[in-house]
C-alpha cells in the first residue's frame, strides 16, 4: 500500500472573501480521497490567526473551527517543510508535501501567501508568486494585456489619494475617456466586492468611494454590451488546457457578490449559448492570457461577447476561483466529464509537477 500524501488544506483569511473561502474549502475537504491524502486543515482567522483544525468539514460553516483548534502556522523554514502545531506546553512539527490553499482575494490569491509557500520550500496549488500579484491588481493585468492582440474594455486607473487630491481632474478625465455606463472596481479585491455600476457622471463620486473603501488604487472600465462568459483553465503554463466555456444569465445588473455565493439566482448555462467559431475564439484567448501571465496550475477567465459584433473582449483573470458547490470552475471541468475529485487530484499532481520542474 503506497504511502498517503500529507496534504494541508488552507482556507479564511483575512480578506474580503473570508466567508466564500469557508464555502469552497468545505467543498474540496468533502471530495478530496481520504485513501490518497491525510489531510490537515489550517485555517487564517479575520485577525490573522492560524489555527490547525481537526474536526468535520462543516465545522467550517457553524465555526467549530474556531473554537476546537489549536494555535499553529506554516514554518517558512524550508528545514521544517511542514506545520508548526503549538499547544500541550510545547511544539510539534507535521511535515506536509503539497499545500493546497482554498483562499481567495487579498492576502489569499495575491501573492502574498504564495511567498511564504515559496520560502517553506513546500510544493502548492495554483499560481506562483508574480502571476498571482499580476492577475490579481486588475490595472497591472490591464497594462500587460494592453500590448498584445487581446480585446479589453477601454479603462484607466488611478490612485484613491490622487483622487481626493484633485477630484475634478480624476472626473474630467473619466468623462472624456469612456463612454457610460462605466465599472468602478477596485484594482485589488475579488469576486465582484466594492464594484459598482455608475449610468451617468453623477453617480462617480459614491462609486469611487466605495471601491476605494477596498483598495488605493480604482479602475474605471467602459460597460460592454454583451454575454457575459467564463472559461477554465487547468495545467502548466506550456501544456495549458481550457474548458468548455460557461455563461452566467446575471440576476443582478451584473454578477455579483451575492450572485456568485449567497443567492444562486443566476442561471448558469454550460456550455455557452455562443457559435462554435466564437467559443472557440474565446477558448483560444483565455489560453493565451493565461500563459501570457504567467499562470500554472489554475485560472478562471471572464470575458464578455458583445451582443452585435461577436467581438470577445477579455474581462479579468483570477487565479483561485470559488470552488463552493455553485462555482462556475468545478462545473466545467464536470461537465468535460472529470469529477471533482478527479479535479482535485489534477490540481495537485500539477503542483507537484511544478516544484519538480522549478
């Protein structure tokens, strides 16, 4: 009988999308092969606490976690190569292979965490280092993007100081750019948190501030008119596979958060009501951010089609995508004909693969 793999599952943080993260964890505990893995489950509190958890996985929901858990972290120590466990009036060590972080947003897909990974020397899911941090600020992602042959909406961006500096420059200059409807997001924060629609310049300021209530720095992009859809990408860099594509019918003027993991009341229509030559254009170009960026192992791609020309515009990449029971990544990858399990097994044999190819 071969050895299990020592696998820690990471999941909180603190971040906007601390509750989406609890929902996508549980959901990868529950379908994760007890007979390949044993499994350690540390979690990051709102404060920044880590706790290493033991119980069921729906201890995650009711928070269990918090309270029958005990004091622990991920030693940066590459010697360690494990969890440091405190507690009982001294320290054990755990020695983990592969870590599996089911976090999303700031601290969680940007790549902070994936630095500290870096230094434990311990091979992980997902992103490295600068392709998370690159994916995850939406106005680097824009600037990059911007010198190649991929379709974007028209946008700036701008700091929230400067802003506050010099309001009637930053409106000015919205005004004369793009035309509105226009996004405000901020550059760094996920899932649809702190972004607004504003139909006229009148609506600017209060957008503005909410975005900036998450990040100092905004982007404003121009509204398109068309299908919202999403691709999967799984694999290395160079050997990168997409998905069928998904569409997402929005209950809200625009998916958002409560859309995405609170409601459920979009309709998901998998595949894509689109022509074959145009899902296969929008495949192709999520292929191509993805290497282009730098990505490994994961990646949800949005773009929209517009409604008259067909033209596939790119909307954002992020590089952890939910994995609750509702997110679209898991239910491409099912459709194709994987199980979620089988998902999970791919995801973490690519990350292994990778420490072997670093």
């Amino acid at each position: 009988m071969s050895k299990k793999l020592q696998l820690a599952v990471v999941f909180g943080g603190q971040s906007s999308e601390h509750e989406v993260s609890l929902m996508s964890a549980a959901s990868i505990l529950e379908n994760l092969d007890r007979d390949k893995y044993d499994i350690h489950q540390l979690g990051i509190t709102k404060e920044g606490r880590w706790l290493l958890y033991g119980g069921p996985a729906e201890g995650l929901s009711d928070g269990r976690w918090l309270r029958e858990s005990v004091p622990a972290f991920l030693a940066p120590d590459p010697t360690v190569h494990g969890i440091v466990a405190l507690g009982g009036g001294g320290a054990r060590v755990i020695p983990i292979d592969c870590v599996f972080p089911a976090l999303h947003g700031k601290n969680g897909e940007d790549g902070s965490i994936q630095g500290l990974f870096e230094m434990s020397g311990i091979p992980y899911v997902g992103c490295r280092v600068t392709s998370s941090a690159v994916c995850m600020d939406k106005a680097i992602t824009h600037t990059l993007l911007s010198n190649t042959d991929i379709n974007q909406a028209h946008y700036l961006w701008f700091y929230a100081d400067r802003y506050r500096a010099n309001k009637d420059v930053v409106l000015n200059k919205i005004q004369a750019r793009l035309d509105f409807p226009v996004f405000v997001k901020p550059a760094n924060a996920g899932s649809s948190v702190g972004v607004s629609r504003a139909e006229r310049p009148e609506d600017l300021p209060a957008a503005i501030e909410k975005a900036a209530a998450e990040d100092g720095k905004i982007v404003v992009e121009q509204g398109i008119d068309g299908q919202e859809v999403e691709v999967a990408v799984l694999g290395t860099r160079p050997g990168a596979e997409a998905s069928c594509v998904g569409e997402i019918g929005a209950s809200a003027q625009f998916y958002d958060y409560d859309d995405k993991y609170i409601n459920g009341t979009s309709q998901l229509f998998i595949p894509a009501r689109l022509p074959e030559d145009v899902a296969e254009k929008v495949r192709e170009t999520a292929v191509k951010a993805y290497r282009l960026l730098g990505c490994t192992g994961l990646a949800r791609v949005d773009f929209f089609v517009t409604h008259k020309e067909r033209q596939v515009v790119l909307n954002e990449i992020n590089t952890l995508p939910g994995f609750t029971s509702i997110s679209m990544y898991p239910k491409l990858w099912m459709h194709g004909g994987m199980s979620y399990g089988g998902l999970l097994d791919k995801l973490i044999e690519l990350a292994l693969e990778e420490a072997g190819n670093g």
